[in-house]
C-alpha cells in the first residue's frame, strides 16, 4: 500500500517539475543552423570588373571566422569585409573579363551566437563578358540575296543608349563596306543597327561587311572586328518579246 502512494506522489511531482524544466531549457535554445539569405550580385546577374560581391546571412556573424572560412577560385587578391549579418569581398584589381568565379564559404564560418551552415554554400558569378555579333541579315556567307536588301547587325548586349529621333546622329556608325555603298544608318533599339542603302547593291555581287570600333553600354569591347561577306543574286533575263515560240510575227516587230 505504501509503495502504490510513493508511487502515485511520484508522478504528480513529474507532472509539475517536468515542463518547467522543458520550458527553462527552452528559453535557451538557439537556431544551430545559420544560411545565406541574399547575394548582391545575384546567381545568374553579371559581375562588373570591379565589383564587390556580398553575402548576407540570417544570423549576425562571427568577423573572426570569416577568413578561414571565404575562398575564391581563381585566386584573387581582396578585402574582405565585415558587417553585422553580411560579408563583403573586394578585389584589389580587376576581375577577368568572359570569366566564371566560384565563391565557397565553409563551414567554419561562425554567427555570434555560434551557429553554423549546414554546410558549406557556393556561389558563381560570371563576369562581364565581350561585345559581339550574334547575327546579321544577310546571314554570313548568304548567296543570292535581293539587291534592295537592308544590312542589319543584332549584338549581345545593348549597345547604345535609347535617345530620341533628334540626337541618333549622334550615336556611332559600325559598319565599313567593300565595295563601297552610299545609304543610311540607324540604330532601331540598343542593340540593332540597320544600313538601307541608297541605291540597289549591284548585282552578282560579293559584299564584305565590316563590324568594329564599338564599346556597349556596360563597358565591354569588341576584341576583334566581325567580318562577314554575302552574294547579291546576278543579273538575269526577267521578260522577253517576242516570247519563245511565237510565230507569224510583223516584220518590224
């Protein structure tokens, strides 16, 4: 009988103590687990040359982890920056231009209160890349192509800026062609220019366009000039009189 109330004066003490005690552990409990929440750029934006690259977190950082924890690849020499929930990196010179940079922050990287990433986070940023021709009307190496055709040259990246009709005399003229043909050039959006020549090209004629001298908007260059040629149709009989075949013609005809 003695035992069964010892028991029973057991469980109601548990009943009382227990969640207490749960509630005082949880009042200090932290998130372990700490993540990126942004990047400036972002994944899949271009990196400028000189660019800093920044990394935010939900968590306030620990600034002594940082430098064991950032790598870049490739190398490149920088400053690495701390700020509360965020880290910056700058480059000391410019980052290579076309190029794929891969940032990795480990899990060595601590936030104040001593939450850690899951794992490690990756991050790849492409750099501004080169101005170029992506396509050109006639296509490059085209035959047979109407003498009353426009040449029109469509880059990868916006050229110019939008301006009104007024000042696109202003904006420059890429095209050099051989043989040489009078007409006009416009730039119809950022990143298309149009040539209309004057007067039909001549006919049965091979045509070398050359595209250079261009820097876009965002500061890339064109490394080499884009050359591309194309066939005008010859000349050819269109009508005839008398027409093959006739018969009983006038004498004067």
């Amino acid at each position: 009988m003695r035992r069964i109330v010892f028991f029973v004066a057991a469980l109601v003490v548990l009943a009382f103590t227990v969640p207490q005690l749960v509630a005082q552990q949880g009042e200090g409990v932290t998130n372990p687990v700490m993540q990126v929440v942004d990047s400036e750029p972002l994944t899949g934006q271009e990196l400028g040359l000189d660019d800093s690259i920044s990394l935010y977190f939900d968590h306030l950082l620990d600034c002594t982890t940082i430098g064991s924890a950032f790598s870049i690849t490739p190398s490149i020499a920088g400053d690495l920056a701390c700020d509360g929930a965020s880290l910056t990196f700058t480059p000391d010179n410019e980052f290579e231009r076309a190029s794929t940079y891969r940032i990795t922050i480990n899990d060595q990287l601590r936030s104040a209160e001593g939450a850690a990433l899951l794992e490690s986070y990756f991050l790849e940023l492409n750099t501004v890349g080169f101005l170029a021709v992506s396509e050109t009307f006639p296509a490059p190496d085209a035959s047979g192509v109407l003498t009353d055709t426009p040449i029109t040259v469509i880059f990868n990246r916006p050229v110019v800026p939008l301006l009104i009709h007024e000042e696109r005399d202003t904006l420059p003229q890429p095209l050099t062609i051989e043989p040489a043909v009078e007409g006009t050039g416009s730039w119809v959006n950022t990143s298309i220019y149009v040539f209309t020549p004057d007067e039909p090209l001549m006919g049965g004629t091979t045509y070398t366009v050359r595209v250079g001298g261009l820097e876009a908007a965002d500061g890339s260059v064109m490394p080499d000039d884009y050359v591309f040629t194309f066939e005008t149709e010859p000349p050819q009989i269109t009508q005839y009189q008398p027409g093959d075949g006739d018969t009983e013609l006038q004498l004067n005809t």
